[in-house]
C-alpha cells in the first residue's frame, strides 16, 4: 500500500482544505482537483490500514467509479459480491430479496466487498494525476484558523512541528470524533442505539463462500466480511456489555459465537487473547447544522451511522460528489479571486449541501434506528424460547415493504452522479 505524500515543503495555503483521509475526504479531494480546485486533504495516520472499517461498496458508489474510468482496477480489489440481501436466524430464513428484482434499470445489481484502504489507495492513485491534489499523510489536525467571523483554514501537526493551511473553505472529513465538529453550530441530534460490535478475526477456510454472511441468534448477531486470507467478524452485542463479556472470559466468548453462527465452531479456537477483540461503540447521530462561514461537514463527520446495512461508505461518497457538483465552481471562480482569503464564500452555497444530502440520510438513520430497536435489540434478550420476531416484525419481513430494504441500503435513496 503506498499513500505516501508529496515531496518538497507543505503548503500554507490552498483553495479547499480537507481534514481527513476517509471515503468522504479522498473523493472529494479527488473530484475538486480534476475540476482544477487546489486541494490538500490532510490524514493523521501514516496509511488508511484500519481493520474495522466498512468494505460494502454499494452500486450507487460503483456508479461513481465507473465514470471516473476506474472500474476495472476496482473490480481487481474485490473479494466478493453480494447478488441478495438475506436475513436469517439461528432457526430459519426470514428475508430473501434479490437486488436485480428491487432495481432492473440499474447497471449494478451485486454489493462489492472490497477493504477500504484498497479502495482509498485507489482512488489517491488516480487523484495524484492532478496537480491540484496533495495529500499529507501523518498531519493531524488542531484547531482551525479564524479571522473576520469566519474560518480560513486549519493548523495541523506534522513531523513534530506546528502548521498553519490558510483556505478558502474548510472541510470538516474526519468522522464522528473530529476535533472540528464543535465549529458547527446547532449541537448534535441523537438517536441512540442498543448495540455494539465486538469485531474479531477468524480463519478462512478452502470451499468457504466469498459472499458476507450473518445470523441473528440469541445472545447477538453475527456478521462476518471476507478479506481473501480471512473473516473479519462482527458480534453486535447489547450496548455497554464489553466489559462483562471480557470478564466471562474467552471460553464463554467463543461459546457465545458459536452458538448463534455453529460453522465458526472449529476456527474459533485461534483467538487467544483479548486483544485480539475490538469495541466498536454503535450510535447513530447528525449535526443540525453541517455548515458555517468557511467550514462544511461531511461523511461521518455531519451523520455518523450504525454498521447496520453497511451503508455508511456509500453514503460519504455520496455527500463528497454532492459537494463537488454543488460547489465545484464556486470555489474556481474564487481560487481566481486575489483577495480569496480575506474573503468568506458564501454561506447559502454550503448550505445547500446540506439541504440536498439531509432528508435521505435522516430517513436513513431511522430504518437504522427501528431496525436495531425492534428486531436486533431482540436477539439481546435472555430467553430459552426459539429466536422469532414479533408477529408485526414478521409480517412486514414477508411483505412487498422488504424491497425497501436494498432500495434504502443498497441502492440508495437520493444516489449522487458526477456531473459534466
């Protein structure tokens, strides 16, 4: 993997700065410099090798790469291909749906599972071709520059020295625990969530399906992600639970697993030390407001979303070609402005990111949220009895509404396209 970064000085000022090396950050950095916008996208780690981030590549993100000409080198990262969505538990199927029976005009009709730093290395690869894009690696973000009742860049950190990166506009990438969120005003709405995941790694065997798999069962749900050598694992749990479940010990771990996904039994064995289990602490929330003078949230940073669904990539790709379409050439028009940094862009132009994007994320998040409340929430219930949802739960799983389903999680509700 090599997302190394630019040779010579770092820049002190740049038309956009975008803090945060993610889907949102990378692929808005990318459009807005093949657009000839000068952009600096800043990420405080030294690669993107993060084993607990989302691989789900949806059809409406595939549309996107298609028309950056970059299809074929993404289809070479991909370790399999989801052609249905499948809902079952320990005891039995609940949901069956095709994707190409939900959406026939569409070109795509299987999710991709491809490791986000393959893709995030792809899509810096082709970014480089640009002048206008520079990406610095291991640069973490402090604070942001003020001046004027607007912000006008940020100060990072890089190789142990302080830094200041003047901007036209600020972009907030960074996810949920962004040190810049605080600069948006109106607060943060909260929806909650009964879960966590606890995400570890087991072997992949000769003869194994390539596609995801997952089981709802009593004492949890499993997921598990092929990554070509292996299983990445997730055991969704109920919501502050870690520390007792590592207190049970491993033996009672593995049980645990087991029980609800039995084909994991042989290979649990090889997890041998706590360590080797991670917390992913679930919530669902957005920013009221995702913009102010000088500075826009995207991504995670603006709607952070539960792994149910996996649709939380796609929909940071999403908002970053919203961005590029909607402020693409305003930021031109100002990259050619003398007095751009005395200057604030107009803030009704960064809002309409926001009115475009919001309405489908809100919706979104509250499928999420019903979907975690009426039907995960219940395999965290003690009880002896068989798993089944409640009779109302299943019989809207066996309606026409389970095309809802792929159309909100797969396909997208409001689905980005570059524009000309």
């Amino acid at each position: 993997m090599d997302a190394t970064t630019e040779a010579g000085a770092a820049p002190d000022s740049t038309t956009v700065a975008i803090s945060g090396g993610g889907p949102a950050g990378v692929m808005l950095g990318l459009l807005l410099a093949r657009a000839g916008v000068e952009v600096v996208v800043l990420e405080k780690h030294a690669d993107f090798l993060r084993d607990f981030r989302g691989d789900t590549v949806h059809p409406s993100t595939q549309v996107v790469l298609q028309q950056l000409g970059l299809l074929d080198e993404f289809d070479a990262l991909v370790r399999g291909r989801m052609s249905a969505i499948d809902f079952g538990t320990s005891e039995g199927p609940l949901v069956h749906q095709e994707l190409a029976e939900v959406n026939r005009r569409h070109p795509f009709h299987t999710v991709a599972l491809a490791p986000q730093w393959d893709l995030l290395d792809l899509l810096v690869r082709h970014a480089r071709q640009y002048p206008a894009f520079t990406l610095l690696m291991e640069a973490e973000t402090t604070r942001v520059v003020r001046d004027r009742g607007g912000v006008r860049g940020l100060r990072y950190r890089k190789d142990g020295a302080e830094h200041e990166l003047r901007a036209v506009l600020t972009v907030d990438a960074e996810g949920r625990h962004s040190v810049l969120r605080s600069e948006l005003p109106g607060g943060i709405v909260e929806l909650g969530s009964p879960i966590d995941v606890l995400w570890f790694r087991i072997a992949r065997h000769e003869g194994d399906p390539s596609d995801l798999r997952g089981v709802l069962g009593r004492g949890g749900a499993v997921v598990a992600i092929n990554r070509r050598d292996y299983w990445q694992v997730a055991l969704i749990v109920a919501k502050g639970s870690d520390a007792a479940i590592r207190a049970a010990g491993l033996p009672a771990f593995r049980e645990r697993v087991g029980g609800i996904a039995p084909w994991m039994r042989d290979r649990l064995d090889a997890i041998g030390d706590w360590d080797e289990v991670k917390l992913l602490s679930v919530t669902i929330e957005r920013l009221r407001e995702w913009s102010a003078p000088g500075i826009l949230a995207i991504g995670d940073a603006a709607h952070t979303m539960s792994p149910m669904g996996g649709i939380g990539i796609n929909l940071a790709v999403g908002d970053a070609v919203a961005t590029a379409n909607l402020l693409g050439l305003p930021l031109l028009e100002a990259q050619a402005d003398p007095d751009r940094f005395a200057r604030t862009l107009n803030p009704a132009l960064l809002d309409r990111v926001q009115r475009r994007r919001e309405w489908a994320t809100v919706l979104t998040q509250r499928i999420q949220a019903f979907g975690q409340d009426r039907v995960l929430a219940l395999t965290l219930k003690p009880s002896a009895r068989p798993l089944s949802p409640p009779a109302p739960v299943r019989a809207l799983l066996r309606s026409p509404i389970t095309r809802l389903l792929p159309t909100v999680f797969v396909y997208g509700l409001r689905p980005e396209r570059i524009a000309a």
